[in-house]
C-alpha cells in the first residue's frame, strides 16, 4: 500500500490520486506516522504547521526504521526529505534538489494559506512556484535578470497566507511590470498549471512510488537514530484505541487508573515484575525481588528503585496497566476529556499545563486519601514517581472532575 499525505499542492479531486493502490490523507501532522498501520510506502507531499504540530523528523525515521518506505517532494516531504536524506529518505523533483542544494532553504519557500474545510485547495500561491515562473520569464525574454530579482524580493515581502493571485499581481504592477502581468495571465489562461513546480514533483513522486521497478535498498534506520525520551513522550500521547465505541487516548486511560483505582499499587508492582523478567535490552532476566536485593539488599519497595519509562507500544504492558479498568471507568475518560477540550474552547489560553498546582494536588489528596507526609509514597507506588510528577500527570482530570462535584453538588441542592 502506498499513503499519500497530500494537499494542497494536489487537490483531493486530482484524477491521479485514484490510481490503485494508493490510499490518500490529508496533510501530515504531528503524530500521524504513528500509527502502526501506514507501512509500505509513505509519499510526503503536504503537511500542516501554522494551525498545529508539524510532522517531526524522528517520526519519519522511526516509520523508516520499521521498514517503510518514504519519499519526500514538492512541500513539506521535499523540506524533510532534504535534511535526511543521508538517513535513506528520498527525495524526488526540483523543490527537493532546489533544498539539497541550498539554493532555498526556508519553509515559507512552500508555505500556502489552505482552505480550513477540508477541501484541501490552495489560496495563495507559494513562494518557490512564483521562483520558477519568474525564470521562465526570462527564458521567454519577458524579464531579464535584475528585474526578475526585484520582483521576487517585493513578492517575498508578502507574508505567505496573503500571497494571493490578485496581491502577486498588484506587486508586480507596483514594480511597473504590466508587461510581465500580460504575459503571466495569458499563459495561465492556456494552462492552469503553468508555473506550477510543486504539483509537477509531486506527480513525479507519484510516479516514483508506483513505479513496478524492485526498490534496490530500502533504508531501515536503526532505533538508536530516533528512540529518544521526546519520541517516546510523543509516541505515548499519540497511543489510541477505540474500545466501547469511544476512541481513547491510552495514556489518559492509564493516568485515570493511577488516580482512581485503589489497587493500582498492584498493577504497577505486576508491570515492574514484567520488566524485570523481560528487560528491553536483552539482558538476562530476573524476578522483581532477586533484582531489588541485588540493588538495595531489599530494604526499600520496588517503586521507589525503579522507574521505567512507560512505551504504550508494548501492548502487554498496557494490558497489564489498565488489567482493573472498567466500562465505567472507560466512560469517565471519556467525559474528562470533553471536559477538558470544552476548557480549552471556552477559555483562550487555556492549556493542561495552566491548571493550578495546588488544585490538583489538593484533588489527589482527597482521592487517595492520604496527608501530605505519605503524597509522594502514594504517588510512588502508582507509577508516578513522586509528587510534581503526579500532579502534572493529574492536571489533565482536573477540570472533567470538579465538574462532576459541581454537577453533583447542584443535583444535591435540587433535591432540597
């Protein structure tokens, strides 16, 4: 299978995009070569970063490093497949040569503004398309040097999402080149693409991955390259599933069960077990307890020596972690995160890391039942390390759960 992240340097409607064997996305973002179900082939073409996280190198090369293929052209694939390309990625077209080089390097080269329905069209036109017509100008003898120089500085002047087809032609009237106006409608007239460099390369990375030709060496990038504590933090954040109808974030199911499950001691000391026994790096295995006498003579509980880091890849640990959790439970996550996102739209710059230390260490308190001389034990044997660490990890169910103590204390008053 080939997974093109594509628009809008190709628009959803493009009849080559309906070739078979390809299934087609929309703009890559954060996250989105997470999911362990794109493999194959990966055609990066288009990708969002002013309205959210762009795609980050490590996911690429971890996506490479489980044996996909990836090429890179025209946008977004062409910027990235330049910077790794000594890593295996390849990169197709002359936005990608044009990188390699060094003859452009910055990302407003590519940049559009998009429409924000979905419909993936373009609004403005990109910086490196105006670049080339301007040097078919002066191929045509419309332009000649010095002009096409000044009329590409006045036309980087406009910030990208106003580099509209009426704002690039009253820059270039400004500059008094009427003539190169004419020229650029009429040719535009006899073909809408003209001048459009971006869609020429990514048609030919189309044609790239569809070509039938056998792949001579298909780069597998080894994980120390990318297996890091930030891909690891956003590996977990981008872990879902869709049970009960619901799709849920599996980290906030499990930060859920560390707050609310009264046994989660339990569950924690049986992942620690599961570790010890099956060490990621291969190193012989032992029971939790010969391990922790080995390091403290057993004088100290096994969640205040160790303190693995959690990896939601590995579904046997998960399914350990969330062993007690219910419907109930499944439905209340469900309800903390609309919560949490109703936050977020009504109050502007709200963000998870806003909600108030104390609030939330004062909700832990009260849902563990402990006083402040036990908060960082208790906090231990959940999985969280200590306090501060607890209270960030919490801060997330904050807002969904005063929210049930207000509905309840309403629903109390009513019965009144």
């Amino acid at each position: 299978m080939i997974h093109v992240f594509v628009g809008p340097t190709l628009p959803r409607s493009d009849p080559h995009l309906a070739a078979p064997g390809l299934r087609v996305l929309p703009p890559a973002r954060h996250g989105d070569l997470f999911d362990t179900d794109i493999g194959g082939t990966v055609v990066l073409i288009d990708g969002v970063y002013h309205q959210s996280p762009a795609l980050r190198h490590k996911e690429i090369l971890a996506a490479m490093g489980r044996g996909v293929r990836v090429i890179g052209a025209a946008s977004i694939g062409a910027l990235r497949a330049a910077e790794l390309a000594p890593l295996g990625m390849l990169g197709v077209g002359a936005v990608y040569a044009a990188y390699a080089r060094g003859d452009i390097e910055g990302d407003d080269e590519v940049a559009v503004g998009q429409c924000p329905d979905g419909d993936w069209d373009a609004l403005t036109c990109p910086l490196v398309n105006l670049r080339y017509t301007l040097g078919l100008a002066r191929s045509a003898g419309v332009l000649d040097g010095t002009r096409a120089a000044v009329l590409l500085a006045a036309l980087r002047e406009v910030y990208y999402p106003e580099r509209t087809w009426p704002a690039v032609r009253a820059v270039c009237r400004r500059q008094g080149e009427t003539g190169f106006v004419g020229w650029l409608d009429e040719q535009r007239g006899r073909d809408r693409y003209f001048g459009d460099l971006k869609r020429a390369d990514a048609l030919a990375a189309l044609r790239a991955a569809l070509d039938p030709a056998p792949v001579k060496r298909r780069a597998v990038v080894e994980p120390w390259v990318w297996q890091t504590t930030y891909f690891r933090r956003w590996s977990n954040a981008a872990a879902c599933e869709r049970v009960d109808g619901m799709l849920l974030s599996t980290e906030d199911r499990i930060v859920y069960q560390q707050v609310f499950d009264p046994a989660f001691g339990e569950r924690w000391t049986s992942y620690l077990e599961h570790l010890s026994r099956r060490p990621v790096d291969g190193r012989p295995g032992l029971p939790l307890a010969a391990r922790l006498a080995r390091v403290t003579g057993g004088d100290l509980p096994a969640d205040r020596v160790f303190h693995p880091p959690l990896d939601l890849r590995d579904a046997h640990a998960v399914a350990l972690l969330l062993a007690g959790e219910s419907a109930q439970d499944r439905q209340a996550v469900a309800r903390y995160g609309a919560a949490l996102e109703r936050a977020r739209r009504s109050r502007p710059g709200f963000s998870t890391p806003a909600v108030r230390d104390e609030v939330t260490r004062d909700v832990l308190l009260r849902v563990w039942a402990c006083t402040e001389a036990e908060f960082d034990a208790q906090a231990s044997a959940r999985g969280l390390v200590g306090g501060a660490r607890a209270v960030a990890a919490a801060k997330r169910l904050v807002p969904g759960f005063l929210e049930e103590i207000d509905t309840t204390r309403e629903a109390a008053h009513a019965g009144w």
